[in-house]
C-alpha cells in the first residue's frame, strides 16, 4: 500500500457532500440545454467552459458552494480548471481512476485547493455516477498517466500502485448538488447504461500559492473571491 500522510482538508472520508449549488429544477433546465446544444456531435467534454459561457461563470460562483470552497482554503479563491462531462447514454465512455490535483499541466497542493463536483442533471449508478474511495486522499499523489483515450487532461492513477478500488464508494448525486473532494481523492466515473444523458461540472478551485505548474503554458487561474489576486 502506498504511505498514507494526513486526513486533509475534508477530514477522514475526504469528501463532503449534499451542497446545493443551485435548485433541482434550474439544474435539470441547464442539464436540458446543454444535451440540446451537444447532441448533434455527441460531445462528451467541454473544457474550461467558466471562462466563456455565463452559466458555467454562476455555477463557479454559486454562493452555497463558494461559501463552503472559502471554509476550507480561506477567502481568496480562483479556479484554476473546468471540465464539463456529457455522458451520453449507449455509448462507452469510462472515467478512469485519477486524483483532481496533479496532471500532466499542474500539481495542486492538497491544503491550499479543493475539488467540486455539481451534478446538472441526475448522477445515478446507472447513469455513470462517481465513485470514489473514501480516505485515498492519505496515499498523497500516486504515479499516474495521460489520460489519452478521451483527450482529456487527467491523469490515470494505477491500481498497481497499491490502492484498492474494492474499497469505493458510489456517489449518486441529484442535480442541483455538489460534491467537495480533497484534490488527492481517488475516484472515476463509469459508462451511463440509462436512458439519458448525464451532465456533469467538475471545478478545481485554488488558494493564492496552491499551483505547482509543471507546464509553465498552463491558463493562470481565473480568480473568483477575495483580494488576494
Ligand atoms: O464527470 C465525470 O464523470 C468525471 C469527472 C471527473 O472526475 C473529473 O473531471 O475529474
């Protein structure tokens, strides 16, 4: 098993849920614009789409979720990426097991930044929820890969480098309500095997001096609370 090191931010589990970041009933609104707007290409990932879309600015900005963001890494919050996940039903399309804070572009510091998760429409376990395995964030970062297959850019931890994904934990979230993650927690996603799309934000949010860039092209982070910029 990998060395384990603090709780972290989040406490033992490493993760918080059950935070409304808008209601149901605007979640689903969104979820139904967004499968409308990628239904003709099927296209599964939009990257970055806070700093170009208004619905993605609110969503960052969501004052719930904000609230709970400061609580954890203090007033001055930017985020330093977004990623927008269209889980189309029929069709294959796995999220492997990775932590939010490192890639191939960034290492985030687990104490000064924290990961969300906002579910727009309904995740359920048939519709590729999270899952997640409660406590891996005490592994530290583990060795991870590009995530080629999908173009995205996270990383792939390897279950070769001692963690055991039979200790997850699924995720079902309804839309409407975030999920927070230390930015070290181990966790994917699986393919939807429902009827309808499933529609995801995830959003990694810093801490003045919480990026460790290891590709010095990486976007600056786009701040969103407190002076500290
Ligand atoms: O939306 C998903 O299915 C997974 C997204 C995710 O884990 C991520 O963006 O880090």
């Amino acid at each position: 098993m990998p060395t384990t090191t603090a709780d972290g931010l989040l406490g033992a589990r490493g993760l918080r849920s059950g935070i409304g970041w808008t209601t149901p009933a605007a979640a689903k609104a969104r979820a139904a614009e967004l499968v409308a707007l990628h239904r003709a290409d099927r296209r599964e990932i939009v990257r970055n789409p806070h700093l170009d879309t208004d619905w993605a600015k609110a969503a960052v900005r969501a004052p719930l979720l904000l609230t709970a963001v400061q609580a954890l890494i203090g007033p001055d919050v930017a985020v330093e990426n977004t990623f927008l996940v269209v889980k189309w039903p029929d069709h294959t399309f796995e999220v492997p097991w990775h932590q939010d804070g490192i890639d191939a572009r960034v290492e985030l510091d687990p104490d000064r930044s924290v990961s969300a998760w906002l579910a727009i429409s309904d995740a359920t376990l048939d519709n590729g929820c999270l899952h997640a395995v409660p406590g891996s964030q005490r592994f530290g970062y583990l060795p991870f890969s590009s995530e080629a297959e999908t173009g995205a850019e996270r990383g792939r931890a390897d279950e070769a480098t001692g963690f055991t994904a039979a200790t997850a934990t699924a995720l079902p979230l309804p839309a409407g309500s975030a999920l927070l993650m230390d930015s070290q927690l181990l966790h994917r996603s699986g393919t939807n095997t429902a009827t309808g799309a499933r529609v995801g934000l995830n959003i990694r949010y810093v801490a003045p001096g919480g990026i460790r860039r290891r590709d010095p092209q990486s976007p600056s982070p786009d701040p969103v609370a407190g002076t500290g910029w």
